[in-house]
C-alpha cells in the first residue's frame, strides 16, 4: 500500500520509502506545505509506516497500521488546543515530560503538534530535540516554516509539500465530483493553486456559511448601512476566536468577487452577489479594511473596538 493515499509528491514518498526501507527514521518531522496540501494525510501515513508491522510499510492491512489510521492508537499523542491558535507551552512541556514513559504497545511514541508553535513553545521542544528517548518521534506541522527558529530547523528533516500537477487535481477532482461542470472544474484548479484541499473545499462548500456572514453579505451588497451596522453591533461581544475566521472568510469571500469582476469565475453565491453588486475599487477598499482588522484582533484589539471600526470603514 505504501503512500499512496497521498496523491502527487513522488520524489517526497520514493525519499520516504527508501530511508524505511533501510530502517532509518528521524525523531523530528516537519511537515510543512500550503493549507490543503496533504499535511494531515502525510502525518497519519508517515506515524502508520513508523509503527507498521507489515511489508511495504505502511501496509495499512497491520494491526498497529489500522489502530494509527482509525485514531486509536495509543501511542500517537496529539499536542494541541482547539481553542488557541497556537500550541500553549504547558502542553509542550507536559509532551516532553511524558516522552520518558515508555511507548505502551508501538515501535515508537509519537507526537503530533498540528498547531504552529510560538517561541516560547519551540525553546520548550528544543530541550528533548537535543537528546530524545531512541523511541521519541514528533511530527511538527506547519503552513511556513520560516516562523520556526533555525535552530528548531536544523534539527529536522523537513517533508515539503508541493501543489498537484493541474491534469492529476483535475483527473481527482472528477473522480470524487463526476458531476462537475467543466467550468467550474477549471475555476477550482485556478483558485486552489494546485491544492487538493482547498479544491475539494471550494467544490463541496464544506464550510457552512454563518448567518453573520450571509447579513453581511446582503447589506455590503445593498448599500444598507443600516443592516451592516446591525451585523456589526451583534458581534461586538464575540469572541476572539470567533470574530476572526467571520472576517478571513468576508475577505475570502471579497476577494473571489474582485478576482470575478476580473474575469474570474465566482465559485459562490455570495461572490457572485458582491461581484454584481459593487465596483472593483469598492471591494479592494473593504478586502484592506477587512485584512487591517484582522491584524487588529491578532494583537489583541477588542471585538467590540474591531466592529466599531469596521461600522464607520465600510460605510
């Protein structure tokens, strides 16, 4: 079975396959590559060959195999909180703390950090990367490595994931979607730039659009000041959290509406509504109101302060 699971990235697997095969592995992983390029899929299948008992590993058909791809192994240990945007340096060190203990049942002990990792974070995992238990794997992903120190870097092999060739998004984008219309075929691939992912994504709208973002789109799209305040003073007391993927996708949302106004293919309805409704230069004014927002609440600016603004900027 091997990689297969992972599409395109041959010379990465044949570089996997090889060290394998040879009974060499690394105690430090970093799996960097776009949102939507594999990072998830390469990290189940890379903790599976590790604990693989088969040929070919992985060979998915081992038990220690099945355990791995079915999240139940109890040896792979995810370090994360669902609720913070970064991994918290508590969790860190209880991870390097626990790697001391003995793998229960696996061939190795493997944690997984699926969440970018601050500074203080990263000079935490330095201290067990210097010298880890033989058994000791971590998995560390990540959309740009260069927010790592190099000295975290220089410490890891590095699996980078590269975009799909356009025929091999193409041909798998028909096979999970037979009834996709050649258009919207060719918008997906453009937009996605290459990325499985984000493709199958845009496709399937996995993204259940939020009511916030439905008012705010019909009040944008109608020049009804008055109902984008009334979007806007309704989430003054969100959460952070909750505040700040609302407006990546407003801006996601825009931004497919301008590059539509272009030429593009909007995708969604609601680009086509923006696209139709507003002018270029009126959409690129809210996309940089947007984005300045959203650096506003990653430092720590208030909601409230936030919706504030953004009632006066998109007037």
């Amino acid at each position: 079975m091997g990689f297969e699971g992972l599409l395109g990235n041959h010379r990465l697997k044949d570089n996997l396959r090889a060290s394998l095969s040879r009974g060499r592995s690394a105690h430090f992983y970093l799996i960097s590559g776009a949102e939507g390029s594999g990072k998830h899929t390469l990290a189940r299948l890379l903790s599976a060959a590790l604990m693989c008992s088969g040929a070919d590993a992985p060979c998915l058909r081992c038990e220690a195999c099945r355990k791995v791809m079915n999240n139940v192994h109890p040896d792979i240990i995810t370090v994360a909180d669902p609720e913070k945007k970064r991994v918290p340096v508590d969790l860190v060190r209880q991870a390097r703390a626990d790697i001391y203990t003995k793998p229960n049942e696996g061939k190795k002990k493997i944690y997984l950090f699926p969440q970018e990792l601050g500074l203080e974070g990263q000079n935490a995992l330095l201290k067990i990367l210097e010298e880890p238990p033989q058994y000791g794997v971590f998995l560390l992903l990540t959309d740009n490595p260069e927010r790592l120190l190099p000295t975290v870097r220089s410490r890891c092999v590095e699996l980078a994931l590269r975009p799909l060739e356009n025929s091999l998004l193409r041909q798998e984008l028909r096979r999970q979607f037979p009834d996709i219309e050649e258009e919207t075929l060719t918008a997906v691939c453009q937009r996605s730039g290459g990325y499985l992912g984000q493709a199958i994504a845009a496709v399937s709208g996995a993204s259940e659009i939020p009511q916030q973002t439905v008012d705010f789109v019909n009040a944008f799209a109608a020049r009804d000041v008055l109902a984008l305040v009334s979007v806007l003073v309704g989430m003054e007391k969100s959460k952070r959290d909750v505040l700040l993927p609302l407006l990546e996708q407003w801006v996601s949302i825009l931004e497919e509406a301008l590059a539509s106004r272009s030429g593009g293919t909007a995708l969604s309805p609601s680009a086509q509504k923006l696209s139709t409704a507003r002018s270029s230069a009126d959409l690129l004014s809210a996309i940089r109101e947007i984005q300045k927002c959203i650096q506003y609440a990653q430092g720590n600016v208030s909601p409230a302060a936030i919706c504030g603004y953004l009632q006066w900027a998109l007037r």
